[in-house]
C-alpha cells in the first residue's frame, strides 16, 4: 500500500518515540525491550500529529508561520483601527479597544476551535490505517494548535496595547482564567459533536460556518448589548459565548458595566453539556469514523 507523505512523516515521528529494538541475551534477560505503556504511546501519537498539524497548518515555511499568525492579528487590528482610535469611545467603563481586544480574539478561539474540529477527521482520515492513531487524537492535536496559535496572538496584541499606555493588568485574573477555560471547553465539546455529526453529512459545514456570522454580531463581539431593548436582551443573553465575554470583560476589569443576567454556571454547563455530548456521540460512532470515505 502506498502511503501519502503525512502518513510517512507520522510513521517517522512515532517510530522515532519507539523503544530501542534491543536484542534479549540469553546472559541477561533484563536487556530485553520492554513494552511501552499506554500513555507512552499516546504521548508519541499526540507529538507526532501535533508535528504534522504545524506543518500543514504553516506550510513548512517561515512566511507560512508569519502568515498563519499575522492574519488574525492584522484583521484584530484593523477593526481596533475603524471602531476604535476612529470613534475614540468608551464601552460600559472601558476603552473601546481594550473593549474589542477582549472580545474579539476568545471569540475567534471559540470559533476556530469548532470549526477546525469540524474537518478534523477528513483531513486526517488517511492516518488512521495506524492503530495507534485513532479519531480523537487528531482533534486533540488541532485544538491545542489552536490555542497556543491564538493564546501567541492574545499576548502579541495586550502587549502591543500596554505598549501604547492602555491598561492591560487583568483584575481578576484567575477567574479570568477559570472562564476562558470554560470557554475553550465548550469550543472543544462543540467542534467533536459537529466532527461526529458531519461526517456523513459534510455539506451541512458550509452553513455552519454561516451560521457563526450572526453569532459573530449577537455576542458583543465588537458592538455593545447593553443598549438593546429589554426584550430582545433577554433573548440575546441566551447565547453562552456572550455570557463568556461579558464576564471575561467583568474580571478583566471591575470598573466594567457587566450585564447583570451572566452567570459563569450557565457559560460552565454549557461547556460541560458539549463536551459530554460530544464525547458520547463519538463514543457510539467511533466505529463510523474509522471506515475510509
């Protein structure tokens, strides 16, 4: 069987993380190789893919690498350039920009977790003629790309904002943390329960994809809610992304006007139910993802 050259740099990586084939001597039976435990191959699996989702992902060039990280940081920058410096605003106690910076990027952490788990499994479906290579693991490996693409991004641009004079020193910092957590967990359970319902269905991802456009606005990513209609503010704070920001911006900073309807056990159930949920679909279909489309 010839094998494409991602499944030959995955069989690479993981031979490479192998124990020494070390031949047993009749003298000293202690020399001979012992087996690998579960999570030894696990973590040899995880890097490996991880290698591979790097170079996929940047292309295995450094211009790849600066694009792959400058996009995101380029479009952050423009919209604090047009709803920003140009109005020259204050949102709900703090400064627009500050404002946008901290909406913007967790949300295209959110985002991007969900939809590039969405395709996880297509892209990698080759891989698994591997044994030790199974479904999740893929997911696994493009989700922590993805963070640490976007948590790189976050500093970049709260350094960038410090640097100008703005006040970027959270206040809060370990709830802080605790609501990005509950938020990167939600894109997580959403992007696995989206990858194991699109599989047989994968024309269904475009208008997910969509889909998120209007998420995009009703989660108060760049304009502020607070202003809306009792009525419809009622309906809008359904949504548990918005109640993501709203708090992550309520423990950045307490000067912050936050909605008095958040409740970070909504925005933690709501992770906690996807993760479950996608957990359990791919559970009783974990078969239906191993067989080659």
């Amino acid at each position: 069987m010839r094998l494409s050259s991602g499944a030959m740099d995955l069989h690479n990586i993981i031979s490479l993380h192998k124990e020494p084939a070390l031949a047993p001597s009749a003298s000293d039976p202690a020399a001979a190789p012992q087996p690998r435990s579960p999570w030894q191959i696990q973590r040899a699996v995880l890097f490996a893919l991880l290698l591979r989702e790097l170079k996929t992902r940047f292309g295995g060039r450094w211009l790849g690498a600066f694009w792959a990280l400058s996009e995101p940081l380029l479009h952050t920058f423009l919209m604090m350039l047009l709803y920003g410096y140009l109005r020259q605003r204050k949102v709900a106690g703090v400064d627009y920009v500050v404002y946008l910076i901290t909406g913007l990027l967790p949300f295209f952490m959110f985002r991007n977790l969900a939809l590039r788990l969405m395709e996880g499994i297509d892209a990698n479906r080759a891989l698994f003629g591997y044994r030790q290579v199974k479904p999740i693991d893929t997911l696994i490996s493009r989700a922590i790309l993805e963070v640490g693409i976007y948590s790189f991004i976050y500093m970049i641009a709260l350094a960038l904002l410090g640097w100008l004079g703005l006040d970027i020193v959270p206040d809060n910092p370990l709830e802080l943390i605790a609501v990005s957590v509950a938020l990167l967990a939600g894109g997580f359970g959403l992007g696995l329960t989206l990858a194991v319902l699109t599989n047989d269905l994968p024309e269904a991802r475009g208008i997910i994809r969509i889909a998120f456009w209007p998420l995009y606005f009703m989660s108060g990513v760049i304009f502020p809610v607070h202003s809306f209609p009792r009525s419809f503010l009622d309906w809008l704070t359904l949504n548990p992304i918005l109640q993501a920001l709203e708090l992550s911006r309520g423990f950045y900073f307490n000067g912050y006007n936050q909605l008095p309807e958040v409740s970070f056990g909504y925005v933690a159930l709501f992770s906690l139910l996807s993760v479950v949920l996608g957990l359990s679909l791919y559970r009783v279909r974990r078969d239906r993802l191993l067989a080659v489309q």
